[in-house]
C-alpha cells in the first residue's frame, strides 16, 4: 500500500517508520520537494521510503496521513491542494496546541470545534479519521506497555474508512475503541492535553491511555 505522510516532525517520522516496517511504500511531504529532514530520513529508512512536497506525498498516498503542527492544518492542506486527497482515507494525528501562560500548552480550537472537524470540512470528498493523538511518538509504533497493548481512541464519519485505520493499529500493535463521528475529535484532542499534563507531573512520558470494560 501507498501511504501519504505531510510532516517531517518526530510524529511523521514515527508513523512513517511503522509503514515501511510493515512493507508499506512512503512518501514524506513538506513545504519543499528537498526538506532536509524529508530528504535524511528517506536516506534512513531505505528504499520504500522517498520524499517530495505535501502535495506529492498527498497525490501519491492511497491512505494520507497528516502529521503537522495541528493549528498549520489550513496552510498544509491549502499548498497539498484538497483534490488530491479525494476518495481517500485520512488519518489526523494533530493536536491544535498553543502556547499559554503556563507551563503547559493549550488547545487553540476549542468549544462546538476541533482540529478533525476543521479538517473534515476542508476535505469534504476525504473520509478523515482522528488517530494517534493521545500517545508520544516513542510508543505509536509497536507500543510495550506491561499491562498488555494500549488502546488508540479514533473518531470519524465513515465506519468503513474507520475499519481500515482499525486494521492498520492493529498492524502497529494497538487496540482500538471506537469514540465515535468526528465531532469526538473534542474529546480526544483534550485528552492529548491530560496526556501531557500527567506527564509533566510525573516526568514520565512513557505512558498511554487503556479502557477497561467488563
């Protein structure tokens, strides 16, 4: 499968780690074709990997994954052009985090919106789904946690593009529990919040959310 990764941050890198791991071509897009981080982990990653613009990554990816500062979601989007993520499963990783007054970072959309929603409106011919937000980088792929595999909440429309990205966690090695449409993007995006929050508090950051049912 050909996935779409517009990002070079450590969050872009990871997920796209994983994809090749699992046999999976990539490519990574930036703002340019030659980004020096695009460019050095392509080189590092062998040669299922390769890089261009956000937009040659987001043409060529079956399943595109955006992986950028989430309050620049607007801009990326705007320079991949939305055409050519039509037809396609989206997987939104961002978080619209902001600087505040404190110690902690904020999120810069809040109340009856979010980063997942906004994304959905832009790509109104894409079937965007929220996944990979609540855990650091260091655990997205293949996370070892003593209490068993932790789960990914996701949010989305279409069942079928969440079923997809379903398979592609457990591919990663995560369960998965279902939050919902894409409004739940709200939630999820605070929980990322807690998640840094507690981790500040403890000094941990290897931590991951996990829902017990019986």
């Amino acid at each position: 499968m050909k996935i779409g990764v517009l990002g070079t941050g450590n969050v872009g890198k990871a997920i796209g780690h994983g994809f090749v791991t699992l046999g999976h071509e990539v490519k990574m897009g930036a703002r340019e074709a030659n980004n020096d981080k695009a460019v050095a982990w392509a080189r590092e990653a062998g040669g299922k990997a390769s890089h261009g613009t956000f937009a040659d990554a987001a043409r060529f990816g079956e399943i595109v994954v955006i992986a950028t500062l989430g309050m620049a979601n607007h801009s990326v989007i705007g320079a991949a052009g939305t055409d050519a993520f039509a037809g396609k499963v989206v997987i939104d990783t961002t978080n619209p985090l902001v600087p505040s007054d404190g110690p902690l970072p904020k999120l810069g959309i809040t109340g009856e919106d979010s980063s997942g929603e906004q994304i959905q409106h832009l790509l109104l011919n894409a079937k965007v789904v929220k996944a990979f937000n609540t855990v650091g980088n260091a655990h997205m792929f293949k996370p070892d946690f003593p209490g068993g595999p932790p789960d990914m909440f996701i949010a989305g429309n279409d069942a079928q593009a969440k079923e997809t990205v379903t398979k592609i966690l457990t591919d990663f090695g995560w369960n998965t529990v279902d939050a919902g449409d894409i409004r739940a993007s709200r939630q999820l995006e605070a929980m990322c919040i807690l998640w840094v929050e507690v981790g500040m508090r403890s000094g941990n950051w290897n931590q991951a959310f996990k829902m017990l049912k019986k």
